[in-house]
C-alpha cells in the first residue's frame, strides 16, 4: 500500500488513480455543513480565514468527544456530497483536496482535474480506527459548533482510497 | 397492577445506547464477513476495515461510528404496567442524555432552522405502543443520518403491485449510491397510511438480519428485492463489487382500497439495535 505524506506536490498526484489505496500522514482540518458556511461567510466578507487553504486538506468530519488519552473521539468521514456546493470555491482558492465518503458532484471533479486536486474516500463506518489514526488535535475555530467546529488533525497511516483523481477519473461510475 | 419506576426505564435506555452505539451485532459481522470473502480490492479493503473497526471500538469502549445518531426510542408498553416516577418522556431523555455524555458520543442534534445544537443529543424520537401484558419492552435505535437522509416514501397506486414495490425499493437504492455507506440494510414499510408506513420502516431495521417475513408474498418482495438490489453493483462504500445490500426486511399493514404506500428507510452496514424488556 502506498504511503503519502500531506500536503502533496502536483506530482505526487499526477501518480494517483482512483481505486489505489493509500495511507496518508500529515496535517488534515476537519470542517462540514456548518463549518463551510462560516467560511463561505468568511469569504464573502473577503476577511482572514482560521486557517490557509493553500495546499490544504479538508477532512469531513464531525468527531465525537475525545476520551481520556485519545487525541480525539470516533471520527469517521461524513458524507461528501452535501459539500457539493462548497467544495468547487475552496478548489480553485487553492484547497490542495479532500477527504470524504461517497460520491461527489460533475462540478466538483471538473473543479479537481482544473485544480490537479484530489479527493479520498475514507471508510464510512470506521470512526474508532480512524480515531487511533489520529495523533493530535486542536481547536481552530468555531468553538461554538461543537462536533461541527474546525480542528487541526494530525494523521499518521490513515487508511484512503483515491475516490476522485486529478485525471478526472472516480471509483465510483467504472 | 405492575408498577415500574421510570427510573429503570432511564437506567435501560442509558445501557441500551452505550451497547448499541460500541458493539457491533453478531449478524451484521457475519453479514460483512460474508461480503468480504465475495469481494476484491478497494470493496475488500473496505470491508476488512470495517471489521477491524468493529474489534478496535469493542476494545476501547470507543463508538463504532462518529455519527451516534439520533436516539430513536421504540416502547412496547404492557397495558397492566403502571408507571410511576418522573414522566415517561423525561425518564427516557434522561438516559440519553448520561448515555451520550459517559460515551462520549456526539451530540448531533439540532434546531432544523437555526442548527444550534441542543448540547446532550435530546430530544429522543419516542414512539409508544400500548400492548397486552406487564412488560415494558425498550428497542433502542440510534439513527445515523448518513443513511436515514437516503430514506424514501412513495404513495405507489394498487395497480402497481409487487413490481411496484420491488422497483420502489430498488430505485430508492439505487439513487442513494455510496451515500448512505454500503452494503446497506433496507427497512421497508408496506402498506398503512403516509405517517405509519414510514414507522413500520423503521421498525423493520430492528428485525435480524437473517430473518425472512413469516408472509411468503412478503418474503419473496424481500428476495426479490435484495438480488436486484446486489445486480447494481455499487459495492461496499460504493468501490464497486458484489455486495450493495446485506438485507431487505419489509413489515406490512393494512392499507386503504385506494393507496399502497411504501416507505423505504435506508440504513448502513451497521445496525444498531438493543432491546431490554423489564
């Protein structure tokens, strides 16, 4: 299996085809419905986000508590799709890709192959393993959507499939 | 008279969500073993992940899934049980509450408008059936919206028969691709009128999982159903493969002469489902 490190060089994703299975290390932020609507505000108002999109992952996810010892609670994806109307603006602001489950928008994977992005699909289901994936977290903003808030996750081995890649191929319409 | 404190009521809801929300059920292991020996790479890969999942949350006391749901409450309560002690409602919001709370499990419940969250994942979705008896039977089903946001109901006409249903349950599948987090499981309302054939639905997905319907007419909409369901060929996380479906479980009721309501509430690989009877 293929190990990567994030964030990843145009290169590195020119190698990624959809169906390959990958364990990824390195920096991911969590955010969905709520947390994309803040930033779009954000955006809106042309003000300073919590964090740069340049070359960044987005993961969707809204985490459960972290028990004591653990980084953080069960955290598996959220569905990709809801993020539909979201995910094309934060691509062509420089967003290096995303990690999600399901299936995506034409939209989304014609702004993935402009943008040499990438999208992963993590396994739905799978919060506790993907929990001990997880080595660090921290609040970066929106403390008050709770599980819906931004945190800065550090990964390490976090198991992925290529479900969009740069070429404009997915695992899902083959 | 039987009386049963509603404080037993809260203590059994508390321990139904915690061992509903960590433990996998033995049939859906055995469903997703099954699946896995059926299905090669990223399908494979999902799988065996999934059951690796299972073995990691059962060890660290840590919820299978992120998404804890929301608590759906289903009561069979006996009609010569007389409850005393705080309302019903309470005792049972009461229990979700320290359940969601001591298991860390999210909180994922909302204002539809606002979406302010309420903070302790209340209020449950309870449903109260008065049956014969002194016992109190508690299913507690916490429902991932992942799936249930995949859920459909249609009001087909009786002309459209058992192809209609079987198509309905089909296309419902079909339309919800690898959304819901397949295999999936299909809990299907027959018959009723609009409200109640979404619950008999619900109340489906608490049937195991290698159960048939005792109707052999209904058995076969669930044969049928699941083989055409499994020809798409979405897979397991929608990677492609074999296995769309790990079951189709319908309920039936009388309908009006005019109508042949059918519900479809979707739901993942997973079924989370504890009863307790005091």
């Amino acid at each position: 299996m293929k190990k990567l490190s994030l964030p990843l060089t145009t290169e590195q994703k020119l190698l990624l085809h959809a169906g390959d299975c990958v364990l990824l290390s390195g920096t991911v932020y969590t955010a969905r419905d709520c947390a994309h609507r803040r930033i779009f505000e954000l955006l809106d108002a042309d003000m300073p986000l919590p964090f740069s999109l340049k070359d960044a992952f987005i993961y969707y996810a809204g985490p459960c508590p972290a028990p004591e010892g653990f980084a953080t609670g069960s955290c598996g994806p959220t569905t990709s799709a809801r993020m539909n109307v979201f995910a094309p603006r934060l691509l062509d602001s420089g967003l290096g890709g995303m990690i999600g489950k399901g299936e995506m928008s034409d939209e989304v994977v014609s702004a993935i192959v402009k943008n040499h992005a990438v999208y992963f699909a993590a396994v739905g289901g799978a919060g506790a393993l993907y929990a001990n994936a997880v080595k660090r977290s921290e609040l970066v903003a929106f403390p008050d959507l709770l599980s819906e808030a931004v945190y800065r996750f550090e990964v390490e081995d976090f198991p992925v499939v290529v479900a969009i890649d740069c070429h404009g191929d997915t695992i899902y319409k083959r | 008279m039987k009386i049963v404190e509603t404080s037993k009521i809260e203590e059994a809801v508390c321990r139904l969500a915690i061992k509903a929300c960590v433990n996998m059920r033995g049939d859906c292991q055995r469903a997703l073993l099954a699946a896995r020996e059926r299905e090669e790479g990223a399908a494979r890969f999902a799988l065996d992940t999934l059951l690796e999942n299972e073995e990691i949350a059962r060890k660290s006391g840590m919820p299978i899934c992120q998404d804890t749901g929301m608590a759906c409450v289903l009561i069979e309560l006996g009609q010569e049980v007389s409850l005393s002690g705080m309302p019903l409602a309470d005792a049972v919001n009461e229990g979700v509450r320290r359940a969601y709370s001591e298991g860390n499990f999210r909180k994922s419940i909302c204002d539809p408008l606002t979406r302010k969250n309420t903070g302790d994942n209340t209020p449950a979705h309870l449903h109260v059936e008065i049956v014969g008896g002194d016992k109190v039977r508690i299913t507690f089903l916490p429902k991932g919206f992942g799936s249930e946001n995949m859920s459909y109901l249609k009001m087909l006409t009786p002309a459209e028969g058992k192809r209609g249903i079987v198509d309905t349950i089909v296309e419902a599948v079909k339309k919800a691709g690898s959304r819901p987090c397949p295999p999936v499981v299909v809990g299907v309302g027959i018959g009723g009128s609009f409200d109640s054939c979404a619950y008999l639905a619900k109340k489906a997905l608490t049937r195991p999982l290698e159960s048939h319907h005792p109707r052999e007419d209904v058995a076969s909409i669930e044969r049928e159903a699941i083989d055409k369901i499994n020809a798409l060929g979405i897979g397991p996380q929608g990677f492609g493969g074999k296995t769309s479906a790990l079951a189709v479980l319908c309920e039936v009721a009388p309908t009006h002469i005019a109508g042949l309501p059918v519900a479809v509430n979707m739901q993942c690989h997973c079924v989370r489902c504890e009863e307790e009877v005091l």
